[in-house]
C-alpha cells in the first residue's frame, strides 16, 4: 500500500479539451505494454481502489505524447478511449495542455520532462513495486527526498537528474518521495520495456 494516498490525484491545472479517441491502431504497441505491465503487477490497482502507474509514447518531434489517462490503473485492460494527447505543458504555470476522451495521467508533468530533455527518448514507463524500488533507491539515480509526485518540483529534479547524472545512459531512476515509483524510458517501447524488466529480474 502506498504511503502517500493521495496517488492518483492530479496536481496540475489542465486545460483539457474532449476530443474523439486516437485509432486504436494508433495504440497497438502502446497498449500491448500496458497489458504487458499490469499482467507482471507493475500497474493497476490497490485493494482500496486508488490506481497506480502509467505509460507513454512520443507523438512528434515537438515533445506531444500520448499517455494513459487519470485513473486508468483500475482497469485490466485499456482502449483507445483510455489514452490523451499531451499537447503542451507550462512548467512554471503549473499548467498541461491536452485532448482526448480523457484528462491526463497525474503524473504527466514528469513524463514531460523526459520528454522535453531529450528529443531521442520515444517512449517513458512508470510503475510501482516495493522491492524494486527498494533495490534501486540511491543506487541509479534518485529524485530529492520531499518532493511529491505529478508537481513542476518533481518535474525539476528529474530534468537535474538528465543533465547531472548518467540517467541518460541507465533509463531508469527512483522517486525517494514517492514509495514505490519508478520511471524507465528508451528509444523505443521495447528498450523502455526491458530496462524494467531487467530490474524486475534483478529482485526475483
């Protein structure tokens, strides 16, 4: 169970837009992730109903991605309805841009971050598992003690994170702040897949 009950709760202000789902075809291999994910426990949901993790994939060139919406993780498996647009964020602001049939995953600030330092990454994981967190805290890169999920601080400490330490090269980090989290991402689906498959591995 986490610490912080509040998983879940958006902490940005959206200006969300509903729009028609992308085509499925659009979403097959992100989808098949995502079922891949939640089949191994690394998203769902808590016996009290609070959802936890999320996933993402690139859209252009100009940082836009697709991510799972809020509140996803208490489903075992996803449609098209349940992925947005992330069309622009205002760190600063505190505020995110999307469209779709759903607003954003609560964690969207950070993925945007990924995202927005590094135009090779195309795709960013993020789960919970108590024991792979455990393995990995302070061993790959770790963001700040104190520092709560989905806000422009957490979004801040993973950019820190790019440029100061070799997370470029691990693909993975931990959130101290946040029990459980874990973020990976890649090139590609499958490079971000396997990095967490790895250090799934690793604790098995």
């Amino acid at each position: 169970m986490p610490n912080n009950m509040e998983e879940g709760y958006i902490k940005f202000r959206a200006e969300w837009l509903r729009k028609p789902a992308l085509p499925a075809s659009t979403l097959m291999e992100l989808n098949q992730w995502r079922d891949r994910l939640y089949g191994l426990g690394l998203l769902g949901a808590y016996p009290n109903g609070i959802g936890f993790g999320n996933i993402s994939q690139r859209w252009n060139p100009e940082g836009q991605f697709i991510i799972s919406g809020s509140t996803t993780g208490n489903f075992k498996q996803l449609s098209a309805e349940h992925y947005t647009l992330v069309t622009s964020i205002e760190l600063d602001q505190n505020l995110l841009h999307c469209e779709g049939p759903i607003i954003a995953s609560s964690e969207s600030m950070s993925h945007a971050a990924v995202y927005g330092e590094y135009p090779w990454v195309k795709a960013v994981f993020h789960v919970h598992h108590q024991q792979i967190w455990e393995n990995l805290l302070h061993k790959v890169p770790t963001t700040t003690m104190g520092i709560t999920y989905g806000t422009p601080e957490m979004a801040y400490s993973i950019v820190q994170l790019l440029r100061e330490t070799d997370l470029p090269e691990q693909r993975i980090f931990v959130m101290e702040g946040h029990p459980e989290g874990i973020f990976s991402f890649g090139k590609t689906l499958q490079d971000a897949g396997e990095v967490l498959l790895m250090a799934l591995a690793a604790v098995q």
